[in-house]
C-alpha cells in the first residue's frame, strides 16, 4: 500500500464511525447536504496540491475564494451574461496566480510571505467593492450550484471535471511529467533543458483558476458573496493535501487522493458538528487529522531508521 492509498482506509473507518456514532450524518438528506461543500473543497484541494508539487503553498486561497464570488456576482449583473461573468473571473483568478508564481520564482520571495502579502491585498479588494456587505449572486448561478445530475449535486460534478482534468496532465502527458520532474529536483531539470519557472508559475495560475471556480460555486450555492466566503477554505485544504499523502519536499502528488482526503475532512467536519463540537473543537480535529496523517506516513521510514540505527 502506498502513501496515496491509506485515505481509502480512512474514508471507510470514518463513515463506519460515523454511522455507529451519529447515525444522522449517514441519511440520504445529510450525505447530499455535505457533498456540495466536499466537491467545493475538492476543487481548492486540488490547487493547492498542484502548488505543493512545486515545494510551494498558496496562502491566498481565502482571499482569491472570496473576491471570485464577488467579482462573478458583480460582472453577472454588470454584463447580464454568467458566461461572461465566469470567463471574467477566470482571467482575474489567473493574473493573480501569475502574479504570485512570479513574486516566488522571479523575485525570490519565499511562497508563504509571497501568497499572504497577496491574499492581504485580494481581501481588501473584496472590502472595497463590497463596502463589506454580502452581495447577491444572478439566479443562474444559484441554480447550476443547485443542480443535481444522476442523483448527484453539481459541484460534485465540477469538482471530478477539476480533479480528473488536473490527473491526466499530471499523469499522462510530457508537460505533467515534465511538471513532476520540476517538482522533485528544479536543477536537474533546468539542467535537463524543462524551462522551470514556466512550471513553477502555472502551478500558481492554475491553483488559481481553481481557486476562482471553487468561489463561484461556493458563492451560487449560498446564494451570496462577501469578504468571508473563503475562509473555511484554506486550513481544511491543506489538511485534505497532507491527508491525501502529498509530501511539501515536491514532485509526488495525488490530485485524486487530495479530493478524497477533502470528501474525508467534509464529512468529518459534519460529525464533529454533529456531536455538538464548537468550532474551536472542529479545528483541533482537523490539525490532528494532519499530525496522525503526517506520522502514518512517516512511521514507516522512522521505523526502518531506528532498526538501522540499533544494527
């Protein structure tokens, strides 16, 4: 078993908890009200797990979910068209992702100052156009994030369009390997003649873009946008990243176990709520999930390390 496959395990023991300990959170109704965020998450997961390939983080989620739910809001009443709206909002998502590849990669600003200067200043966008008052999304857009299609909820759809999309790149073709090969040794691959700040800035653009469609889904599915809609969207992520079994040291990643490992955190979240958790609670389960995640995968190496040690 590889270090990709042990949220399989962990999905089957939480929802067998889950039905044992909150029977509740396993009926019909309460799996479709977690699916729609868990898809959302999946999306965000997705990004960040693209940027992570890279020895990066993106810290800029919060602020890039947020002002995504805005900016399609504003442009779909401004332009009386959601697919201008969507396309708008995509290019906005995908300068600022360009802007934080090249703060990190050009400018050698390490990843996390980098992303949270910039999420600083996408949340005070969001403040100024919305003057910090919740701002209405067109009815189309409620009605996709709605939508159900074969029994399931759209955003769930979306987020295997993102999450399989993003595999096959990774997976199947010259630039994903290529990607991959940046992610484990950026000198050998420059060396190898793979122009790596080219792959280091479309990791930020593309976890971006995710960003971006993650805060329009999320803001269709609320009916609302404001400068707090991302915020539940950036610890939870990660979490779903190192859950998944994708290591910060670079190249190996699964974008399919992130989403599993986000579909993992979705339904824990709702357990915990279940049992009358605070939110305090609700975030010291989600560390713990990242430090038992973290010492799962390691033990094995810290295993063998201590055997050879004793030899």
């Amino acid at each position: 078993m590889d270090e990709f496959s042990w949220i399989w395990v962990g999905l089957v023991l939480l929802f067998g908890i889950s039905a044992v300990v909150a029977p509740g959170t396993m009926t019909r109704g309460s799996i479709l009200a977690m699916l729609p965020f868990a898809g959302i998450l999946a999306i965000v997961a997705t990004g960040q797990t693209l940027v992570i390939q890279q020895r990066g983080l993106d810290m800029s989620a919060i602020g890039m979910v947020s002002l995504a739910g805005v900016i399609m809001a504003r442009s779909g009443l401004a332009f009386n068209s959601i697919l201008l709206a969507v396309v708008f909002t995509v290019f906005v998502g995908g300068i600022v992702g360009i802007i934080n590849g090249a703060l990190i990669s050009r400018v050698a600003i390490t990843p996390l100052v980098a992303t949270m200067a910039v999420n600083a200043l996408l949340i005070g966008c969001v403040r100024s156009l919305t003057g910090s008052v919740p701002v209405d999304v067109p009815t189309v857009m409620q009605t996709i994030s709605h939508a159900q299609l074969l029994g399931l909820p759209a955003n769930v759809w979306f987020a295997f369009v993102f999450v399989a999309s993003a595999w096959v790149i990774t997976r199947k073709t010259t630039v994903g390997r290529r990607f991959v090969a940046v992610g484990v040794n950026p000198r050998a691959a420059e060396a190898a003649g793979i122009h790596v700040l080219k792959y280091r800035i479309g990791a930020y653009l593309a976890s971006a873009v995710c960003f971006s469609a993650a805060g329009m889904l999320l803001a269709g599915f609320i009916g609302s946008a404001s400068g707090t809609s991302g915020n539940d969207y950036l610890l939870p992520a990660i979490a779903a990243v190192v859950v998944g079994g994708t290591p910060f040291t670079g190249g190996k990643g699964s974008v399919i176990a992130s989403a599993m490992a986000a579909l993992f955190m979705a339904q824990l979240g709702q357990l915990v709520m279940a049992l009358g958790a605070g939110e305090a609670v609700q975030l010291l389960v989600q560390a713990g999930a990242i430090l038992l995640a973290t010492t799962t995968r390691y033990s094995p190496t810290l295993l063998r390390t201590l055997k050879s040690t004793r030899r």
